[in-house]
C-alpha cells in the first residue's frame, strides 16, 4: 500500500519511507508501527491492538510501546512542520 503526506512516501509492501527522492532508515518496529497507525487512521488504536500487531501479541513493557509510538509521533511532528 502507498501512502502519501507532505512530502513523504510510505511503500508499505517495500517497507521504504522516502522524503521526496531521499529513503529515511526507520527501525523495523517504528516503521511497523507507522504503517499500522496509518492503515488505522481513521479510528482509535488501542495499546493492545498495537501490541498484537508490531509485536505479535509478546509480552513487552508500556516503555518499549511508548518509546516506540514517541518515535512514530516525533517523525510525524517533523512531517507536519515540512514545507509544502
């Protein structure tokens, strides 16, 4: 699936997120993440529905979730900001 915000690219089935022609590397999980925020914008996403997603349904700590989804949030602050 192709998604397209600002001046990004999220390939989804290459797992490649571009700015304009220039690829950005993104951990596997954040990128994981994204894709499913994106894919599960239009409702509320719950930590539980995200768990079982990323993380297969493991057992991982409220830190690694929100450390991840900070990442996902902070690269979206820097989508927000990009100039049109």
């Amino acid at each position: 699936m192709l998604f397209l915000f600002a001046d990004y690219t999220l390939e989804s089935t290459r797992r490649e997120l571009l700015r304009g022609e220039e690829r950005i590397d993104v951990e596997p999980q954040v990128l994981d993440a994204l894709i499913y925020l994106l894919q599960n914008r239009n409702r509320v996403v719950s930590k539980d529905d995200l768990i079982a997603s990323v993380w297969g349904g493991r057992i991982v700590s409220d830190g690694t979730v929100t450390g991840r989804v900070v990442v996902v949030s902070a690269q979206d602050a820097v989508v927000a900001m990009a100039p049109k």
